[in-house]
C-alpha cells in the first residue's frame, strides 16, 4: 500500500504554509468548519492527480492575494504488498517525492523525485487515489457525464494507454463539433473534412468502449454486492453499461448520425453518449431511491472502486 507521510501546503487555498505527517495507517482529521480538512484531502488528490478534485481552475486553489501555490508530498510504501504490476515496481520499494508548483496561467510544473514531467498525464495511475465527497451524489442523481467521468478516473489510474486514447478522442470530438457549427456559416459542406474526423474517432472510439465495457463487467458485480452489504435488505439494485456501440459498428454510427449532426450542429453518436444505467427493482434509480439508498449506493460504487484500483494495481490506493 502507498500512503503519505508527510505533506507540506504553501499557499494553497486557506494554507499559509502548514506541514502534515502521518505515521499512522489510518488517519482521522479533525477540526472546526473552515479550518481546511477538506482542504488538506484535496491537497492529497491534487499530488495524485495534478488538479483539484473540487476545482476546475489553478486560480482558485490559490490563497487569497497570492501569486501561487506549491505542493509537497512524501510517499512511502509498506511492506506488505499484492504482486505489483510491472508498471509500478520502481515505485513500489522507496520513498517518493511530489511536487505540484503553480505560479499563473500557463505556468505550472509537476515533478517525481525532482525529475518534471513533459506531461501531467504521465503522472496519472502511479499513485492511486480514491476520493469521496458529499457533492458526489452526483454520481447518482446527475447526468450521464457524472458516470462517464467516474469510469474514465478509474480506467486512467489502471491503463495509462486508456487516458491517451481519451485525450486524443475528446481532442477530434471537439474539433468535429467546431466544423459542424461552421458549416451553417459557410454555407456549405465540407464531407471530406468531415470523413477525415470521423476516421480519427474510430480507433479511440473503439479502444474506449472495449475497455469501459471490460471494465464495468468488473464493477458491476462489485458494486451490487457492497450495496447489498450496506443496506442489508432485499432491494435488488442493477447497473447496466449503455453504449451506442453496443449493437452497432462505430463507423456505421458516425453515418446514421450523420445528417442530426448537421441539423443540431454536434456530433449525436460515440462513446461520448455512454451511460450507466442504474435501477432499483426495475425502476429507475435517481427517481425511487431514497436519500439513505442514494448513499448506500454511493458508497458501493466508491468500495468498488477502491477494490478494482488494489486488484488491477497490485497495492490498496
């Protein structure tokens, strides 16, 4: 299992400059509202994963009437471990150091044992992290996007070749949809260009859903049965992954939807439109469940989590 042992926050959020250590397995932070407990858990997200887990924008991270912030964190390892997966033996027996630097917009380095990296992305899935809040009902009650966006956190930490494929997909998709909107104010159409995208979306596309689908055949059954331990009743909570391509080729999508893409100037068909389905004894979820059964499930999702990360990882995140 990697754990920090030490963390030190300058200038980030309502940390002047404060130092953590932990020499304990399990730690409980405890505090007044407003002190920054959950503050010093983002700090823990963000040497994970380069970014807030609250917050979309660096600026905001950073303390009132400063310039930037910087982030320090020390890992070590225990000793006791699972098989390690190839990728993550030379980090698996020593003391780690990261660093996450911001000093403006466009000026932000992130660095392992003081080597940087050329892209944040390489640091994704070499620590793990599982991360619950509150706000994370979301997962439950909001739109598809929640759950896609909780599936690809999880397949990025497991396959690095996963987040890559994602970049380049959401690259084209957004560059498709541009030439879609453009297309009105031209006054014609560009087929060819627009064939050109849709070939760049298909390896992506088809390397994404084939993962996602492998990947939800293995929380799914992990998922009912911490739910089921959790609530300790005879609710019968499915999950269900939806994908276009499930029934269908990825190229011969991208024609159908063709023309409703040109009409609606965005791109209707692709992975981008997946969705887990949830019900609860066979109705929908997000309309039946109650508070308490949307938390049970909640948290059923995030053990699953947890438990895919330590078997797929080789070590607890």
């Amino acid at each position: 299992m990697q754990r920090f042992t030490k963390i030190t926050a300058t200038q980030f959020k309502n940390y002047s400059f404060s130092t953590f250590n932990f020499t304990e397995r399990i730690i409980g932070i405890c505090g007044l509202n407003g002190k920054g407990k959950t503050n010093l858990l983002d700090a823990i997200y963000y040497l994970c994963f380069t970014r807030s887990y609250f917050t979309k924008t660096d600026n905001l991270n950073t303390q009132f009437d400063a310039d930037g912030f910087r982030l320090e964190g020390i890992t070590a390892t225990d000793v006791f471990k699972e098989a390690v997966v190839i990728e993550t033996e030379s980090l698996s027996n020593k003391i780690n150091k990261i660093i996450c630097v911001f000093k403006g917009v466009g000026k932000k380095e992130v660095s392992l044992n003081d080597v940087p990296y050329a892209k944040y992305s390489e640091h994704i899935g070499k620590f793990p992290c599982v991360m619950v809040a509150p706000d994370d009902i979301g997962l439950i009650m909001g739109g598809s996007e929640e759950r896609r966006r909780f599936i690809d956190t999880v397949i990025s930490q497991i396959d690095a070749e996963y987040l890559q494929q994602l970049i380049i997909y959401t690259k084209v998709l957004q560059q498709r949809n541009s030439l879609l909107k453009k297309f009105p104010e031209q006054g014609k159409v560009d087929w060819t260009l627009l064939e050109v995208l849709d070939e760049q979306l298909l390896l992506p596309g088809n390397y994404i859903y084939q993962k996602r689908n492998d990947f939800t055949q293995q929380l799914i059954p992990l998922a009912q049965q911490f739910y089921n331990q959790i609530a300790s009743n005879d609710e019968v909570v499915t999950l269900q992954y939806e994908s276009q391509l499930n029934n269908s080729d990825f190229f011969v999508i991208l024609n159908q939807f063709r023309q409703k893409d040109f009409i609606l100037q965005r791109s209707n068909g692709g992975i981008h439109k997946d969705d887990l389905l949830i019900q609860l004894n066979g109705q929908a979820f997000k309309t039946t469940a109650s508070q308490g059964q949307r938390k049970s499930l909640l948290f059923a999702l995030k053990l699953a989590e947890f438990e895919l990360l330590k078997i797929n990882k080789g070590f607890a995140p």
